[in-house]
C-alpha cells in the first residue's frame, strides 16, 4: 500500500546505504515531520493507508517515502475533504499506475531489444545471399531466341 514495489529492496548496493524507502525514522519523529500525532500514524498503519516496516520487537520504522504518503495523506483528507476509503483507494491506483508505467516500459525495452535483435539477424539472411545468382525479372513476350548450354562440370 505505501508504494514500494518491494521491501527487499529497499537498500541500495551497500547495507548502509539510504535510500528513500529505508526505514529509519520512530513514530514519534515521523509524526513530528509528518505534522501528525503518533496516534494517527497508528490509525493509518492499522487501516492499511500507509504500511511502515517493523523491527524485530514490532516497532514502526518510517521511510522518507512513508513521511511523503503521510503528508499526501493529510492533504486529501484536510485540503480535499476525502475520507479514509476514498483515500485509500486513491493510493491503490496510483499504486497501480505506477506498476502499469513500469511494466510498460519493460516492455518497451524488450520491443526495442527484439526489433535491434531481427534487424540483425536479417542483415545477416542478406549477407548470406549467393553473390552468383541473377534476380529474375518477367520478360515481356518476344520473338526472341535464346540458346542455354550449360557449363562443363569442372574437375
């Protein structure tokens, strides 16, 4: 629900290194940067509105990317008068869209890897193509005699 794709990968290539989903933050801090009360942050966690990862003794840690949903959160809910649900559900799809978008640029880079891939491979059908033959071309009806003999076989 809080837009990560994956928890797995939440740290970069070393495992001290931050990133925007790397959960660091205490529910107190995260409520202080959020401009919300702890107990809010618990009733979103609980309703599934923005999910924070968890310690081994079960308590939240907040990503900046969780401090950012929060926000857009309390924007909806105060600025646009959307409920809960409604927010919810706004959070899905754009959870959706943002994994539709990813797909539809894996695609797009498979199309163009399979386009690069034929392109090759049919300069090569041509490059194979016998240099002695002669590409035929309809002839018009003529009165015209021709004589074919064959070449000797060679030895």
């Amino acid at each position: 629900m809080n837009g990560r794709g994956g928890r797995s990968q939440r740290f970069g290539g070393t495992p001290y290194e931050l990133t925007d989903d790397s959960p660091v933050y205490v529910i107190s801090v995260a409520a202080q940067l959020s401009g919300l009360h702890p107990q809010t942050l618990r009733q979103y966690d609980r309703l599934g509105l923005v999910s924070p990862d968890r310690t081994a003794g079960r308590g939240r840690r907040y990503s900046a990317r969780d401090i950012e949903l929060l926000r857009q959160v309390q924007q909806l809910s105060q600025d646009e008068g959307i409920n809960l649900a409604g927010i919810k559900r706004i959070i899905e799809l754009e959870n959706q869209v943002a994994a539709l978008q990813a797909r539809a640029a894996e695609l797009q880079q498979a199309l163009e890897s399979a386009a690069v891939t034929m392109r090759r491979r049919e300069a090569q059908v041509h490059a194979s193509y016998r240099r002695d033959l002669v590409p035929y071309e309809d002839v018009q009806q003529s009165s015209a005699l021709v004589v074919w003999r064959p070449k000797p076989p060679r030895d």
